[in-house]
C-alpha cells in the first residue's frame, strides 16, 4: 500500500530541480529537453523529447537549433500569408501527416480529427490529439467528482474505465472528465462530457455544479498511456464538484465506460492508495478529498507537500499577453 504522496507523484513525476537524485533527473533534465516556439514569441510553448526531434522528418516550415547551449524547434512565420496566424495550425497539420505517411514516429496514432489548443499562444492554434503529446505542450481538461451525502457517510460515484480503452484501461477515473477542444470553455466542455459520458441534465448541472480550481502538474508518460512512453505532459484541469441526491443513479452512456461503482470514502482512500485510479483522476479526487478535510494535516505528515504538488507551477506559459 502506498502512501498519498505517491497518488501524487503517479501523476506528477516530472522532476524538480531539488530531485537530484531521481532517475528522471537523470534523464529529463531541462538540458536534455527541446523547447518548442511559435512565430513572434519569444516564449517556449513545449518541452519536446530526443528521439521525437531527431526521429521527425522537420519540413522547411520548422528550424532546428541545436548547439551547446540551446536546443530549438522553431515554427517559422509564413512569409507569403497575409493573416500568418491562421495558417500555423495547419503547417503543424501538415508536419504530422509527413510524419505519419513516412512511418517516422511508430507511436503516432491515427488522426482523431479533434484539435486541442497550444495554451498561451498569441493566437489561435492547435494541434490533433493524435499528435498533441509529441510536442510537450500544456493538455487542459476538465473533471468533475460527484458525491452524496448518505446515512453511512460520504459517497462517490466512481466509473471504471473499459478494459479495451487503449489509454489506462479498466483505472478507475473521475465521474466525469474529459479533453478542452480549441475554443470550448471549460464549463462547455464539462456539459458537453457530462451528457456524452454520464447522461446527465444539462439545465440542472449547469444550476448545481460548482467550480473548485484547478489541480496542475507535468507527467512523464509511460505504457499505461497508450503512446510513445516518456514524453512530457503538462496539464491543467479544471475542478467541478457535484453534490446529488442519495437516490441518483448513473448508469454508463458509452463504451468507455464499463461500470459506475458507488463507493464510501474509505473505499476510495484504499483504491487510490493501490494505484487503481488513473494518475490524473487521483490527484482531482486527492485534492477532493483535502479540500474537503478528509485528509488534514493532523493526519498526514506530507500535507504541504502534497498541497503544493497538485498545484505545480507550470514551465511553460499558461495563459496569452501582448
């Protein structure tokens, strides 16, 4: 049985500049990693990996840096556009899709036609998920845990991921979680997940949930995530709590879903302890459960470290200025 700062660094196992000693300070030290840029930003936007930058076959529209100090991939501005801005996603488009028809990165999936933003840009632009992990840039999505209130105590309505999911197969998440697309808000992409994943009202969550901030980090991907293992993650998630009455049921609406489970606190406390939850899934429900006062200090000798772990400033910019 673990212990909650393990929940934590499941998910958040970038290492810090304290971790001297760790075998991912070894091998992903910021010396080790390319930065990736955007035209007319002097800000990096991703933390891209070795064997991604020397394996992809780079088109003309990208420059690569590569001396003792610095270590570059740079989306050049197009020269013959006149709105530049508007055509810098499908550059990147066009890069992956070089990529894929030349087999370069074996772990480069199929398109899945759903572009997630590069956070922080000055304008608009994205990249498919199929291909957003390559290039290290902030993943945002939201996630929402909903409970009840019940004679016995405190309820979670927990699914368990179908065991055919190629990503965390049959780990345990939060009631509902999903991906920010380019342009969705995250209490639009909440509803949206919310009616696709759980059947859920939308007039009456939008009347009831409630926002509860946001939990950070920056993963370092392994087989469990269905891709290329070792590429860096950084993500943000937007936290919405729902309180339901004992007499609500959710049953699954898809495929990804194969079981809702209502489970007490301490059920979850031992699921999470185990490893059962998806990494990401567990830092949301581990920063529940703290907000809460269902771990305190008094309890835990690694509470300001767990606290200040699940709300990791991020290396890379978070939001957009002029």
């Amino acid at each position: 049985m673990g212990k909650w700062l393990d929940v934590v660094r499941d998910c958040d196992n970038f290492p810090y500049a304290e971790d001297e000693d760790s075998t991912h300070k070894r091998q992903y030290g910021h010396e080790s990693l390319w930065k990736f840029f955007l035209p007319e930003d002097p800000r990096p936007h991703g933390l891209m990996v070795e064997s991604v930058v020397t394996q992809m076959p780079w088109t003309s529209d990208f420059r690569v840096i590569s001396t003792a100090d610095r270590k570059e991939v740079h989306l050049l501005r197009p020269e013959s556009e006149q709105n530049w801005q508007d055509q810098c996603s499908k550059i990147i488009e066009r890069q992956i899709a070089v990529a894929r028809e030349t087999k370069a990165l074996p772990n480069l999936g199929i398109p899945r036609h759903e572009e997630f933003p590069i956070v922080g840009a000055r304008f608009p632009v994205g990249i498919d998920r199929s291909a957003f992990s390559m290039f290290g840039v902030i993943g945002r999505g939201v996630h929402m845990t909903v409970y009840t209130q019940t004679d016995s105590g405190v309820k979670f309505w927990v699914p368990q991921r179908n065991a055919n999911k190629s990503t965390y197969p049959g780990c345990l998440d939060n009631t509902v979680a999903g991906g920010m697309a380019t342009g969705e808000e995250p209490l639009e992409c909440l509803l949206r997940e919310a009616t696709e994943e759980a059947g859920m009202s939308e007039d009456s969550l939008r009347k009831e949930v409630r926002a509860a901030g946001t939990v950070t980090w920056i993963n370092i991907s392994d087989e469990r995530s269905g891709g290329q293992p070792g590429l860096i993650n950084p993500g943000v998630l937007y936290v919405y709590d729902l309180e339901v009455k004992p007499d609500v049921v959710f049953q699954p609406v898809d495929n990804d879903i194969e079981a809702f489970h209502l489970m007490d606190a301490e059920e979850v406390k031992q699921a999470l302890l185990s490893g059962r939850f998806k990494p990401a899934s567990g830092s949301v429900m581990l920063d529940f459960f703290i907000r809460h006062g269902l771990i305190t200090p008094e309890d835990e000798k690694d509470y300001a470290e767990i606290v200040s772990r699940l709300h990791r400033k991020l290396p890379l910019p978070s939001y957009s200025y002029l």
